[in-house]
C-alpha cells in the first residue's frame, strides 16, 4: 500500500505543477495583463508605468519563475483593486466555500445513496420508476433554476428560510439543497446501477444460500461492494460542486471564493483570479488525492496488491 500512496503523492505533485503553469497562463490569454488591469481611460504611459511595476515587461520564464517561487511561500501577489494579498483574500473565503460544498456533498449522499439502494432493491417497481424519474429531472435542472425556485417558495412565499447571507445555520440550507441536488440525481442513477451488478453476482446468491438476512447482505455484503464505482464518481463531482458554487454563491449571495472571483472577473484584478483558479484547482486534486486513497479501505486488492 506505501508503494500506491507514494504513487500517488507522485502524480499529484506533477499535477500540481501543471496546474501552476495553468493558472499563470489562464490570465495572459488574452494578451498583455497590464492592458486588462488598467482602466480604458489610461493613457500609454500609464499603462507602462504599470507594467514596470508589475512585472509584467519581463520575458515570460522569467515572470512564470517568480510565480512559482511565490507561491510555494503562499505569496501570490498584491490585489491591484483591494490593494491586499491576493493569498489573505482567498483564505478568507475559502472556508464559505468548503462549507457550502461538503454540506452539499452530505446532502447528496443523503438523498443519492437510499434513493439508488431502494431503486435497485426493487427494479422495475413503480418506486424504481419513480426513483429514477425523479433523478432524470434533478439531473436535467440547472443549479441556478433551482435556487431561484426555492427562494422562491421557501423565502418569499413561506418566509421559514432566509433568501441570501451567512448570518446563521438557515442560511447553508438552501445554498446547499440547491448545489447538492444536481449531484444526489446521478449518483443516484449510478448507485443503482452499482448495485444491479453487484447483486447478481455469486457471492451475494451464496450469503443469501446461508440464510443471512436480506438487510445484513445488501447493506453489509453487497452495498460495500457496489461503492467503488460511486466514490470514484463522488470525488469527481466534488470538483464539480466547488466549480457549481460559484454560480450558486452569486444566487445565494453567499460569502464564498466563487462570489469573489466573480468580483474580481468584473474589476478584472488578474492577480486575484489567478490565485483563486489555482486554489480551485489545487482543492480539486487535493480531493481526489483523498478519494485515491479511500479505495485502500474499500478495495483490499489495492491495500494487498
């Protein structure tokens, strides 16, 4: 297993790298960074005046260098528009943002892993087919569409949830029923058929052949089994909720990291968008990284192999 988890500190590494080279070139795509940070009515001179102090006149190796040596410290610059590190502004966020996400994840768990096991258990029921509808639907709506409806209902017509802010526990509930539900549709879908395959093999018929009860052979022979699959697919869609929080922290008005960088996309702080999309993306890998690893607990062919 040590051989495994070096393997795979290895190529997080590597793709950490690239994720730096990634972030660093993300904001020059569109050319000069200084042209973009600047105000349309700045003159020449002033625009190269901010170029010299940036840096930004430099040969490109030479400016991506400075970047990495900087950020390995957790230094990435200064925000040109609110004139602070760009590192204490993201730091200040980024727990908003890991909240919304994890209480979304647990909220797709909730839903996902019931609704896919009672699906299975009973195909092709009328709850099988109620199941599955309702998941088609849930992975077909936007995460913006569903927000608004709950606002709706739940804060204007109801008044039992506040519509946006972090100002207590109410607040997450919304946020996180919103972003969560997209995610709860296809493991939902995927958790049944996991366990469809699972179910028909020989060692489920042979723990039913010793008499087991049927709760004690799907919840503690079959569903560990049908797992895999559905964590590999987790890890993957907790990238895809940091990615959907932006859109639902900009609904909710929620104080999190995607909020800001759309404040900063629209100030066009480069400086701050480049260290926000590599602490998405860095969270990403990271996230993954501990998926990987949970497979030593769930597969013992890894632990042993």
């Amino acid at each position: 297993m040590s051989k495994y988890i070096a393997s795979r500190l290895a190529q997080t590494a590597i793709a950490i790298l690239l994720v730096s080279v990634a972030a660093f070139a993300l904001v020059r795509l569109r050319g000069d960074p200084a042209t973009l940070m600047a105000p349309p009515w700045w003159t020449a001179e002033q625009v190269n005046e901010l170029r010299r102090a940036w840096g930004f006149d430099r040969p490109m190796h030479i400016q991506y260098i400075d970047f990495l040596s900087k950020a390995v410290r957790g230094d990435f610059g200064e925000s040109f528009r609110f004139r602070r590190p760009t590192m204490e502004m993201v730091l200040e966020k980024l727990p908003w943002t890991y909240l919304l996400a994890g209480t979304s994840a647990f909220v797709a768990l909730l839903i996902a892993v019931p609704l896919g096991i009672l699906s299975a258990v009973n195909r092709n029921s009328f709850i099988d087919l109620l199941s599955t509808a309702l998941a088609t639907v849930g992975a077909a709506m936007p995460n913006f569409w569903i927000g608004i409806m709950l606002i709706l209902f739940f804060a204007v017509s109801l008044r039992v949830l506040p519509a946006f802010g972090a100002e207590s526990w109410k607040s997450l509930l919304l946020p996180s029923i919103t972003l969560g539900t997209g995610i709860a549709a296809r493991l939902a879908r995927l958790t049944r058929s996991a366990m469809l395959e699972v179910l028909c093999q020989d060692f489920v018929r042979t723990a039913r052949a010793k008499g087991l009860a049927e709760r004690v052979v799907i919840y503690r022979h079959a569903l560990r089994n049908a797992l895999i699959p559905v964590v590999t697919a987790f890890g993957l869609q907790l990238g895809w909720l940091l990615g959907g929080a932006v859109v639902v922290e900009q609904v909710f008005a929620w104080p999190g990291l995607g909020r800001l960088m759309i404040e900063a996309i629209g100030v066009r702080d480069v400086l701050l968008i480049q260290a926000g999309v590599f602490w998405f993306a860095l969270s990403f890998l990271l996230i993954n990284l501990g998926i990987d690893l949970l497979y030593t607990v769930l597969d013992p062919r890894i632990r042993y192999g």
